[in-house]
C-alpha cells in the first residue's frame, strides 16, 4: 500500500538527514516541507502541538505524526520491506544506530549554528569523544567483514553512521582520516546512484564556524528554526 509521506523540519542538516538517505535509497516518495511551510506559523506556536515537541517528524496519510528520528528510520525499513529480521542482527543494528545517533549531541548543533571562538571549544572539546565513537564503529565494520555495518547493501543504521561521520567532516576534516575503513564505508554509501543523486542536489551547508547557511534552490539562508 502507498503512503502520503511528509517529512517535516527546519532549515539545518541534522536528524532529518538519515531519514532523506533511507527514504532516497528505497525510492519511497514523500515531500520534504519547513515546519513553517507545513503548519503557515512559525514554530513557537506549532511547537506544543507536536507529539514530542521537536522535530523531524513524518506525518503519514495526514493522519499519524511520527516523532524520534530513529523511530522515523524503522518505519521507511520497514515500509521498504528491508527490515532484519533475524533477531541478532537486528539488535546489533540498533545498537550501532544507536551508538551514531549519539554523537548528534554536540556534533549536529555545533556544524549548524556555532560560530567563532565557541565553534573553537566545542570543536575541540568533542574531538576525543568523536576518536573514541568513530574508533569502535571502525572496528565493528572491520569485524563485519561486510561492505556496510550489517550486509552488503545498506540498512538504517548504516544511514545513521553516514550522517554523523559526512557531518564531522565539517567540523574537522582530519578527524575522519584517522579511520580509512570508515572512509571506504561512505565512499561505498556516495557510491549508490539514488543516494549520490540526493547528494549532489541536496541543499549545500556553507560558512560552517563563521555563519552557518544552507543554499535553498539556489538561496543562501541562516540555518534555523525561523522563515527566512
Ligand atoms: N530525539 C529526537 C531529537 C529531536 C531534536 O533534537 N530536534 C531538534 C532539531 S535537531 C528540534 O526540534 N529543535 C527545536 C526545539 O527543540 O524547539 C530525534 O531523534 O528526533
């Protein structure tokens, strides 16, 4: 059965990216709306009528609003039929998935909004707490003797370690190069043509650490939660 899938978010590149990815890579159909474009008001007032007060959220059919990214990443699995089925696997899948999404906090809103000095902190302050992340899932890839985390072919959570490993690069692109099996996996990632194609047309994220801005159809805009 087809679905009407609307993904709902705010003008930065964070937790509604792996569901993008996932959503590119199965070819399901959904559109992709600002909060204020969705609602016609700006967030302070949409927020207390979200079912978890914050967003990405996918609403389905008009009718059901699904909160929590990861929750957004197994329903697409799902929906696309791709779900691990075996027991083991699965659990193994969401603890990697898990074991990324943690590192939203500080990475994401460190890339999208801080700037400066506080850029410098954050930055740095992070930086052994991203060696150690990035360390285990290396291993665990190694380990896998798999191209992606899981099989072969991608799954949510390798979606999940994408965003957050393509994200640090912004923050410091030497980080990443410390761990060439994890390069080798977003290469592998960048590789697929319906992923590369969301890729290369996605809006790009620019004047990271100085005024952070996505380039939306060709418009430069302060990444945010407000209409520009
Ligand atoms: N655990 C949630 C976290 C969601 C979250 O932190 N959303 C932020 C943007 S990335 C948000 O809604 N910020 C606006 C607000 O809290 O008012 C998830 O994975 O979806």
């Amino acid at each position: 059965m087809k679905h009407k899938l609307e993904l709902i978010y705010f003008k930065m590149r964070a937790l509604a990216e792996a569901p993008r990815l996932l959503l590119h890579y199965t070819n399901i159909e959904y559109d992709d709306l600002m909060s204020w474009d969705y609602y016609n008001k700006d967030w302070s007032e949409v927020k207390p009528n979200i079912p978890f007060k914050q967003l990405p959220m996918l609403i389905v059919d008009k009718k059901h609003h699904i909160c929590q990214s990861m929750a957004i990443m197994t329903f697409i699995e799902n929906l696309a039929g791709i779900n691990i089925t075996d027991p083991i696997l699965n659990a193994k899948a969401n603890a990697i998935m898990q074991s990324a999404q943690e590192l939203f906090m500080p990475l994401n809103p460190t890339v999208n909004f801080a700037t400066g000095e506080k850029f410098i902190k954050k930055r740095d302050d992070m930086t052994p707490y991203l060696l150690s992340r990035f360390e285990d899932l290396e291993k665990i890839i190694k380990e896998s003797k798999k191209k992606f985390f899981i099989y072969d072919e991608p799954r949510a959570c390798d979606f999940v370690v994408f965003h957050h490993l393509d994200l640090s690069k912004l923050l410091d692109q030497s980080i990443i190069k410390n761990f060439p099996r994890l390069e080798k996996f977003l290469e592998d990632i960048m590789l697929i043509d319906s992923v590369k194609n969301y890729l290369d047309k996605r809006p790009k994220l620019i004047d990271v650490s100085i005024e952070p801005k996505l380039i939306i159809d060709g418009v430069p805009h302060p990444t945010g939660v407000k209409k520009t």
